[in-house]
C-alpha cells in the first residue's frame, strides 16, 4: 500500500493539515511540511498518543485548559436632529458601542475526538482486513502457478509423445515416398524407349513418303516433255488456217468470261448498295424509335394557325384549276385566322366571298358513307364498331421491341421522390410504387437518403453513382492560386494508442513533465489530449487517445491525422482488445507503429511473451526482421523514453515531413465543446500554413474570425504554425469532432458556405430520421418492446458521440434506447421542457444544471442524472433497461397429496380428505389436480384445515382436508400437485 502524505492523510481525517502536524509532533513524530510522506507505524504512534490523551482527559489528569473566547465588537453612528425653542436646528453625533462574547463548546471538541478516533479504528480495521485480503490473493496466485507448472509439464509429455508419432510417420512416408520414385523412374524410361522407338519409325516413314514424292514429280515431268515433244510434232502437221480458227476460238471464250465476270461484278456492288440502303434506312428508324422512347412524356396542344398555314401553303403550291376542282370545308367551319398583312387578307377575303357559294355546293354534292374508311374530314366518321377498330388496327404497323434505355443517376445525399423520378425518366408514381413494394410510404415531395435513393435506382434497372460531397476547394477555387508556398520540414504528429489503463497518459506525462492522468475522472482518459514537446532533437507534437472501448471514433480520428503511432502495451496485461483495434486503425491510415512495452519495472512484467502476442497480431520487431522498433518503457520511473524519443524521431527523419509554413492555414478539429463564458471553443491541429488571431476560419458547418487563440499551457497564441495544436474562440457554433477547417480570405463566402452546409446536413438528418421512422412503424405495434429515452448533454462533442453510441449498443428487442436529443453543454430549461414532453430522463456527462433548470425539475418530477466515468453511465443504463424487463415466471413445486378419501358437504361442495405423501401443503399455492398421471385441473385451493382448524401448511406424514376453488370432480385415487409460481427478475 503507498505511503500517504501529510496533507493527504489531513484531508481523509477531515482536520486542518496544521492541527494534524501538531498532534504528529507532540506524538514524538517530526514532521516539518505537508509534503512529508506518513508511515504505518507514523500512524500508529499518532494513534496511541491520541488514545492515551483521551484517556487522561477523561481521568482528569490533563490539565485544565482555558476556555478560548473570541470578542465581537460593533460600532453604529447616527446623527440626530432636533430644534429648539429658538426655532435652530441642532444636531448630535450618536455612537452606540455593541460587545459579544462567544465561548468554544467543549462537548463539539469531544464530539471532534470521538469522530477523528472512530476513523482511524475503521482505518485500522480497513488495512488489516486488506493485508488478509493480500496475504489470500498471494496464496491463491502461488496455487494458480503450481497448477499451471503442473499443466506446462503435462504439455511438455504429450508434445514430446506428438513429436516422437510424427517422427515415425515421417519415417515410414520417406520410405513409402522413395519407392514410388523409384516405380516412377522406371515408368519413365519405359516411356522413353518408346517414344524413341515412335520416333525412329516417323522418321523412316517420312523418308520413304519423300522418296515416293520425288519418284512422281520425276515421272510427271517426263509425262509433260512427251506430251510437249507430241504437240509440236502435231503442230508442225496442221495447216495455218487452222490455227487461225482455233486461235479467234479462244479470244472469243476469254472476251465472254471477262463480260460474264463485269455482269457479275456489277450485280455485286448494287446488292451491296441496296443492302448498305436498307441498313441505313432501319438504323434511322431504330435511333428515331428510341429518341421517341427517350423524350420526355408531355402533352402539347397544337396551335390553331398551324393548319391555316398548312392549307395556305398547299394552295400557293397547286395551279389554278386543281384549287377549282379540290373541294373546300365551308366558311362556317373553317378556324379564323388573323392575316399576315393588310393585302393579303383582303384578297383572301375577296376570293373567299366569289367561292363561297361554290364550296357549298360542292360540299353538299358530296356523297357521306359509313363504314368506309377515308381521309377527307368532310364525310362522316366511321362507326364505332369492332371492324372498323380491327380494320384500324391492322392497318398500323406493329410497334417494334424497344430495347430498355439504362441511365447513369447521380445521387446526392438528399434527393426528393419528383426529383429521382426526374433524373431516372420515369413518373413519379412509378418510383413511389417501388418505395411502397419496399416497404416505405412516402410522398412526391419527401426527402429520400443517398442509400434508399441508390437502391431504388438499381432496382428499376439504371446505373446509381454516388454524387461527392461539396469541397471547399470547388467553391473558392482562388484558394490554390494564392497559397503557392514552398514546403519547409515540420514536426511529426504522433498519437499514443492503446489499451485502456496500459499508460499512455501517465507515460505522456512523464515526457511533459505534468500530472494529466491526476485530472482526469477515474484515473481513464476521455476525449482527445494534444500537446508538443521541445526536445533537443526538434519539436514532437502528441495527441493522447482515450483506450476506452466507447471512444472508438476518437482512436480512428487520431489515426487519420497522426504521422507516426507509438503503441502502448503494459507487460504484465500484455495484447488486449483495444490494443488489436488501434493496430488495425495505424494499418488503415497507412502510418509506421513504434511499440512501447510499459510497466517493465513491475516483477509481473512479461515483456518476451508481450513480443509473442504483437508478432500474432501483424507487429513484427526490427529484430525479427520487421519494420516496427520496439522499446522497453516505464512511465514512473523513465527507463527507455529518451530511446522511444530516438526512435520516433528517426522514423520521422525517414518520411521527411514537409508542409508549407506560410499561406492560408488548413487543419483538423480534433475536439470541441460549448464554454459558460467563453462560448464555441474548438481543439485543432494546424496542418498546412499559418493560423493567425483575425483569420476567418471555415470548419464544418461553422464558421467565424478567431478572436482567440491558447495553447496547450493556457498561454494566448498570436499565430500557430503546422503540427501545432491550439484551441481557438469565435466560431458561430459547435463544429464537428473530425472536420476539416480551412482558413478563407472572404467572410461573406465563408458564410455562404456554412449555410449551405447547414441545410444539407439538415437535409441528411431528416432523411435519416424519416428512414429510422418507417423501419420502425411496424416494429412497436405489437407493443412488446419498451423504450427508454434518454436526452444527453456532455462537455465535449467526442465524449456526446461515444456515449451515445455506447448507449445505443445496449437495445435489445424488449428494450431499446431511444436517445430523443443529444448535445454539447449545460443542462438548460429547454432540456428540461423537451424531457416533460418525452418522459426522457436526462443523462449529463461532466455538465451540470443551471438554477432554472434544476428549478422546472423539480417542479414537474424529470430526473437528472449526472456523471463523469462512463463506466458508470453505461452500468445505471443498463440497470434501469433491466428493470424494465418483463420478469421470467418460475415455478417451484412444494409437495405431493393423495386424496383418501371424497366427504360431501351440502352447500359447501366435495371435500378431499388427503395425505400428504411429499413435501408441504400451503395455503397460498397454487394446486394440480393429476387423475392416472393426467393433468385434469389447474387452479387455487379454496381451504386447507387440519381436523378442525385452519391451518397456513400441512407437512408430509400428516392427514388435511383440501376444498378446491371452483372444482368439485374430484375422485379418491387422484393426486393434488401443490406449486408456487415465482417472478425472477432479468438482467440484459
């Protein structure tokens, strides 16, 4: 157990550190600052020595003591005025002097002692009962070492029994191996004889092929020189006419081979030019179809003017006779059209006034049919019947199939149901109709997630591509222009990951030289530390993660920033879940780990089986030929820092990090949190340029003008450079854990910019939150599963995201967390008003709240909890999910009667006269009437009396009579079950 200070010991004995060096002193124990460490037996002597003066206190030996007294004196001035009989005013000066005396109360003094005595008893009580605690786990680890000893030697046995089988299976498969080799040569050369032998036969056989060819080719030629040598003798015998005829003979074949070849060759190409035609001509037709297909589906009414001008044009066009001839609709009938000019229109009226009456007589002459089909509108339309419609439709032409047109839709985060449909080419009903076959009742003008939007996409058979999200880098494209710096080397980032309780605070610590681990909530580390450090070698810059299982966002948004990953492992807890987990997050961010084995100083440290564990998880040490350096570290005492340190910087000499150190700044936002007094206040790590007092910061949805900048000391900053943490003031509200700021030379597109985001991120959340709803509309209708919610305010946005994640892991199917409202800062009275119309309980993480809000609590019953370890918010959670479990029924079975015997009673009923043969018979249990093993009646007992009385139990050996409640078919023979039915409570 670790020696306590004076000024601690003070503070556990609830008395001033002054009173208790006193006493130390007059116990024979010097002691001259509260600084000074307190031994057991120090505590002790100050133990007897108060014991011993008490004694003599109360025997009276002590010497009498003065009685402290302490004087308050008070002093009122007034002035009085008053006239006398000469009508002039006088005035006197009045002093009124006040004296109290308060005395000590000695019985408080004796009160005081009996207290102090009365700790220290149960101090007392306490060590010795934690020594004997001590002295058992110290028994119970050398038992667990024997047994292990014990299993290690049997492992040994039956490894050293493994290895001599396989040895002598190796055995046998070198033999069983060598002689199959050896049937496999054999094999082989048998092989090898015969493809010789195949060899040697295709070559005689292709020698005797090329004999037998040169043998033709020689005969053949002797054949054509006979031939050759007889036709010139024949020819020297033929008369020239002769050979003239023959000769035109041969001209006259050849001219008509070349006219049959040019007639051919000419049929050719204009069945290929036909074909090329046709091809063309149903292309176009194919590309006119699916244009038509492609156009959007609208309705346009057509123009009155335009049959007007159609008619105009086609009587400019015809000669004057056919106008004559071509019957015309009467003036009655045709659309009035307004002229284009002056002259025009008086002809045409002139022309219409002689041809009028003409045209109506030709109308009239004209013959009207039905049922004939016809394209003049003068005549009657066709019946309406089914051979006209069939005529009709034999008459178009079928429609050709049409290919089905895949578009390629970009998906934003938000989009509407008209605007998807839009987008795709189809109705919005159509969508809709998918959204409904889904699962989802929503409206045209409802906003769709990305994720739902992408999914009815592919599933009416188009391309879904994800839209990228806005970058500031698009909106202010200057941005690049104007920041053109030469990068100059800076200091490495590096974040400290691991386990949680493994060290990595407490080593942090003990390289700045600070107490960070002291201040924190259950010794654990719960949001994002960012601190540098000067060492002789440059400037490091460390980011200290939380190894809590909860903060698993925090780990990944250190990852992302950091250069370098120093691993923390202790030696004596070795690799552990959280530990696997940041290794997989430095591996996905593409960063070298340096490993750190803490705690070597204890005895328990085990650091070879550390390296064991870390070569299974994917770390290989340098000296196993790996790429990860690993160091010895304790964080008390400093073995193996400077090294650590050495080796980190070296690993950032290798990745030789540059950043421009001047320009406009462009970082991260590793925390932030809502201060009292201070407002918005945000942890950043500047990454690229330089962050100045003034500059106009874009982070998030957020934005504003740095009023103030502190560094990790509490010092004001003037500007901050890269690799520099700084905590910055001014910003319009609480911007995001993990966004990215960026320094922008215009407020106003700041703002616009901000704005936007605002909506969109607006925009996502409904979507969401209209998502979560239609999943769960059918989920509580049976109204089996009971919810819980909850409103959390937190200090700091990491810690309000990792608790309500923790939170939320805890729903089942019963019970589930329904988290209606989560922020950053104090509990306010519009959090109270929100848990009224809820029936939310109010969780606060390191928050409290304010006088309003405590007020309206109390007044209307809303309960606040608070808390500062998330241990303890996630076990009360889980406690109160618990509780609301539906208990499990548990049935208990108390004994066994038979029944001897039925009494008939007039207006009471049958009652059984019976033995208890097992157990007990009570009066509250519930009964099972069993007939030849059959479970026949299930219910209470009415009465249970033994002779005469009534009676709460009846044990086994003894004689009762049973009336059951409601039931009277009862039978001697049968059997009475008695059981009691318990509620258990559940736990998650």
């Amino acid at each position: 157990m670790a020696n306590k200070t004076v000024f601690e010991f003070a503070q556990e004995l609830k008395v001033a550190a002054k009173t208790l060096l006193e006493q130390l002193k007059a116990a024979g124990v010097h002691k001259n600052s509260e600084s000074d460490e307190l031994s057991e037996g120090d505590k002790t002597r100050l133990l007897e020595s108060l014991r011993l003066e008490r004694h003599k206190e109360d025997e009276g030996e002590a010497p009498r003591r003065t009685l402290r007294r302490i004087t308050v004196t008070r002093k009122e001035k007034s002035v009085i005025k008053k006239a006398d009989a000469t009508g002039r005013t006088r005035t006197v000066q009045v002093e009124v002097r006040r004296r109290r005396v308060f005395v000590k109360n000695p019985a408080a003094e004796a009160a005081q002692r009996a207290e102090l005595e009365k700790a220290l008893a149960e101090k007392e009580a306490a060590e010795k009962a934690e020594a004997a605690a001590r002295e058992a786990e110290a028994k119970a680890e050398a038992e667990r070492a024997a047994a292990a000893k014990a299993e290690a030697d049997r492992l040994a046995r039956e490894a050293a029994e493994a290895e001599e089988k396989a040895r002598a299976e190796a055995e046998s498969a070198r033999a069983k191996t060598a002689e199959e080799a050896k049937k496999n040569a054999a094999e082989k050369e048998r092989q090898m004889k015969e493809q010789k032998v195949q060899k040697q036969a295709a070559r005689a056989r292709r020698a005797a092929e090329e004999r037998a060819r040169i043998e033709r080719d020689a005969a053949a030629m002797r054949a054509s020189r006979e031939m050759a040598a007889r036709a010139a003798a024949k020819k020297k015998e033929e008369s020239p006419e002769e050979i003239a005829r023959r000769e035109a003979e041969r001209a006259k074949a050849a001219a008509e081979a070349a006219a049959r070849a040019a007639q051919k060759a000419k049929e050719d190409a204009e069945a290929a030019k036909r074909r090329a035609e046709a091809r063309a001509k149903a292309e176009a037709e194919a590309r006119a179809i699916r244009e038509m297909l492609n156009r959007p589906r609208n309705v346009q009414k057509p123009k009155p003017e335009e049959p007007e001008k159609k008619a105009e044009a086609a009587a400019a066009a015809k000669p004057k006779a056919a106008k004559k001839d071509e019957p015309k609709r009467p003036a009655h009938l045709r659309p009035a059209a307004a002229p284009k000019n002056a002259g025009e229109g008086a002809s045409r009226t002139k022309k219409g006034r002689r041809g009028g009456r003409r045209d109506e007589e030709e109308h009239h002459r004209t013959i009207k049919t039905r049922g004939v089909i016809d394209e003049n509108p003068n005549g009657w339309r066709t019946a309406r019947g089914r051979r006209s419609q069939d005529s009709r439709r034999n008459a178009e032409p079928a429609p050709a199939p049409v290919e089905p047109v895949v578009r390629e839709v970009e998906v934003p985060e938000t989009i509407s149901v008209a605007d998807l449909a839009k987008k795709m080419a189809v109705k919005a009903t159509e969508v809709i109709k998918q959204l409904m076959k889904d699962g989802q009742m929503v409206t045209i003008n409802q906003m769709l997630d990305q994720d739902t939007a992408m999914i009815v996409v592919e599933e009416m058979g188009h391309k879904a591509i994800q839209a990228k999200a806005d970058d500031p880098e698009a909106f202010l494209g200057e941005i690049g222009e104007t920041n053109q710096v030469e990068p100059t080397p800076r200091p490495p980032v590096v974040t400290i990951m691991g386990h949680v309780d493994h060290g990595k605070t407490s080593l942090l610590d003990y390289i700045r030289r600070t107490k960070v681990a002291a201040g924190e909530a259950g010794g654990i580390t719960q949001h994002i530390g960012a601190y540098h450090v000067k060492t002789p070698r440059g400037i490091i810059t460390f980011l200290d993660t939380p190894g809590h299982e909860a903060f698993t966002a925090m780990r990944a948004r250190g990852a992302q920033v950091t250069d370098i990953v120093i691993l923390v492992v202790a030696a004596d807890d070795g690799v552990m879940p959280q530990t696997k987990e940041a290794i997989a997050h430095a591996r996905s961010a593409n960063v070298p780990i340096v490993v750190a084995i803490n705690k070597c100083d204890k005895p328990d440290a085990h650091p070879e089986v550390v390296k064991q564990e870390l070569v299974q998880a994917g770390v290989i040490p340098e000296e196993y030929g790996g790429d990860s350096p690993f160091v010895l570290v304790s964080a008390k005492t400093g073995q193996g820092v400077d090294e650590l340190l050495e080796n980190v910087l070296l690993q950032a000499e290798v990745l030789e990090l540059k950043a421009p150190a001047e320009g406009l700044a462009k970082g991260f936002v590793l925390e932030s949190r809502l201060d009292k007094g201070r407002g918005p206040v945000a942890s950043v790590l500047v990454q690229s340029g330089k962050l100045q007092r003034g500059d106009i910061v874009l982070a998030g949805a957020q934005f504003g003008r740095v009023r103030a900048m502190i560094g990790e000391n509490g010092k004001a900053l003037k500007e901050a450079g890269p690799s520099i943490p700084v905590e910055i003031q001014g910003l319009s509200g609480i911007p995001q854990a993990g966004d990215e700021f960026f320094v922008l030379p215009d407020e106003k597109k700041a703002r616009e910019i901000a704005l936007f985001r605002q909506g969109k991120y607006r925009d996502v959340k409904l979507a969401r939150a209209q998502a979560a709803n239609l999943q769960n509309i059918f989920k509580n209708s049976d109204g089996k599963q009971k919810t819980l919610p909850l409103i959390i305010k937190a200090d700091l946005q990491g810690s309000q995201e990792a608790l309500v994640q923790s939170l939320n892991k805890l729903s089942t199917d019963e019970v589930r967390v329904q988290v209606v409202h989560s922020a950053v800062g104090g509990i306010t009275e519009t959090d109270v008003n929100l848990a009224i119309a809820a029936g939310a309980v109010i969780v606060g993480f390191n928050v409290r709240a304010d006088a309003g809000a405590r007020k309206l609590a109390e007044h209307e019953g809303v309960d606040i909890r608070y808390y500062d370890i998330i241990y303890d918010a996630v076990n009360e959670i889980k406690a109160a999910m618990s509780g609301m479990l539906a208990p499990v029924k548990k049935e208990t079975n108390l004994g066994l009667a038979e029944i001897r015997q039925v009494i008939h009673v007039p207006k009471v009923g049958n009652i059984a006269g019976c033995r208890v043969t097992e157990g007990v018979v009570r009066r509250s249990a519930s009964v099972r009437l069993l007939r030849d093993n059959v479970v026949v009646w299930t219910g209470e007992l009415a009465s249970l009396k033994h002779f005469k009385d009534d009676v709460r139990e009846v044990s086994a050996g003894q004689e009762c009579g049973i009336s059951l409640k409601g039931y009277d078919d009862i039978k001697a023979g049968d059997q009475l079950e008695v059981f009691e039915v318990t509620e258990v409570a559940r736990t998650l």
